[in-house]
C-alpha cells in the first residue's frame, strides 16, 4: 500500500510537472483561438521589475477586454524556440511585446518606456492587423481610407486595386471606414484628421512594413506601384507629399 501511494504521489507529480512546462506558444495560440490579444511579459529570473511589469499589463489588460497576460520566462528551457523566434536572447528585459489576434507581433516595448496608455495604444485595430498579416506575408499593403459618403471613393478604391493586380499577387487592398470606431485609434496613429478631411486618403505600405506613398487625391495605380517597389531611405518615401501617389 505504501509503495502504491507513493506510485501515485510520482504520477501526480509528473501530471502537474507537464502542466507547467506547457509552452508559451501553445498558450498564446489558445489566447489567439478565443479573440484575445496577448500582453506578453518577458521577464528574466532575479529582475526586481519582472512584478512591475506583470502589473503595468495587467492594468492595461483591464480596459482591453478580449485580452490577456501571459509571462514568458526567458531562461525557461521549454521556450527557447520562441525567445529566438522573437530575437528575444540579448534584449533588455523585462519588456512587454503585444501579439495582435491573428498571432503576429504588433509591437513592443522596454518596461522603463511604457505606461499602461501607451501599451493600450500598441492593440491593433482589424484594419491594422490585416497590414501587419500583409506584411509578415512579406507583401506590399495598399490601403484607402475613406467614408461612404465620400465622392472619390468608388474610383480611388477602384484604382487602389488596380495596383495590387499590377503587383501580381505581391500587395493586398485594404479599406478602411473611417467612420468605424475600431479604427480611430489606427486613423490617429497614420495621423489622418478624420473630422477635417472630405476626400479618401490611400496609403502604400512597403514589404518592410514602411510608409512608401501617400495620396490625399484619386491615386494613379502606376505611381502606387512604383512606391510600392521604390526603397525607402528615410522619411516617409518617394511618393509622400499632398498628393504625392496622386493623378
């Protein structure tokens, strides 16, 4: 009987040894499958701040409400194929990274740089998130922002998606309502002034994920192609300006 317990105690610890060593991965993957957005705290054993940290997630996790925390443990031997997955071995810790629904890295930041507004403001909006899919797809992004009671929106769309045919399966077309109240936090951070602006804006956004052309006037297909394809060395791109990528 007393070898029959302690067969058992072995078993129970086994059971439970497995639960924790469950990788991050797979945690923020069930996150992802329910509709959240992943806070994830990257922490190293022994930092004073890895508490602080958790924290400052969890009060943003408080005013967005399809999320959740999760920490991950730098030195955990289980996750050492996502540290590297997200070059995460030599950076400064502890940090927080938000990973968008759809899985991707929608940014991050260093704990001594974030409040719990600016981690908020790092949740991508639907819209946002399809650029940043768009991107780790390694293609071009070409996006109208716009309201249906627009005049110029039919043909700027129409021609937003011209370019993404040019760019043969290279560019996804994407459009955003600015009227929709999911995509004003992504409207302010592209600083488009939704209440001042009478007429659709298009904006071409580079495999690297740059600012490449900006039209604030019905696009020319050819020149959102050519921002499109043109390297960015600085600023915005070759095809910023009023009406830069315009006809």
């Amino acid at each position: 009987m007393k070898n029959l317990r302690i067969y058992i105690l072995i078993a129970t610890l086994l059971v439970a040894n497995i639960f924790v060593s469950a990788d991050t991965k797979q945690d923020i993957e069930k996150a992802n499958k329910k509709g959240q957005v992943v806070f994830l705290v990257v922490t190293e054993k022994g930092n004073t701040k890895n508490q602080e940290a958790m924290i400052l997630a969890q009060n943003a996790q408080k005013t967005i409400v399809e999320s959740t925390v999760l920490e991950l443990d730098r030195g955990n031997v289980v996750d050492q194929a996502l540290v590297k997955e997200y070059g995460l071995a030599g950076a400064p810790a502890p940090l927080i990274l938000v990973i968008a629904k759809n899985g991707y890295v929608a940014g991050g930041e260093l704990l001594s740089n974030l409040t719990a507004e600016t981690l908020i403001k790092m949740v991508p909006t639907p819209k946002e998130e399809d650029v940043i899919k768009a991107i780790n797809d390694g293609k071009h992004a070409i996006l109208v922002f716009s309201k249906k009671s627009f005049t110029d929106r039919k043909e700027a769309i129409k021609n937003s998606k011209e370019a993404v045919s040019m760019l043969n399966g290279e560019a996804v077309f994407i459009e955003v309502d600015m009227d929709d109240p999911k995509e004003t936090n992504f409207t302010n951070k592209l600083r488009i002034d939704k209440s001042k602006t009478n007429a659709s804006t298009t904006l071409v956004f580079n495999k690297q994920g740059q600012l490449a052309g900006t039209s604030t006037t019905i696009p020319d297909a050819q020149k959102l192609v050519s921002a499109a394809k043109t390297p960015v060395k600085g600023g915005c791109g070759p095809g910023c300006g009023p009406a830069g990528c315009g006809k």
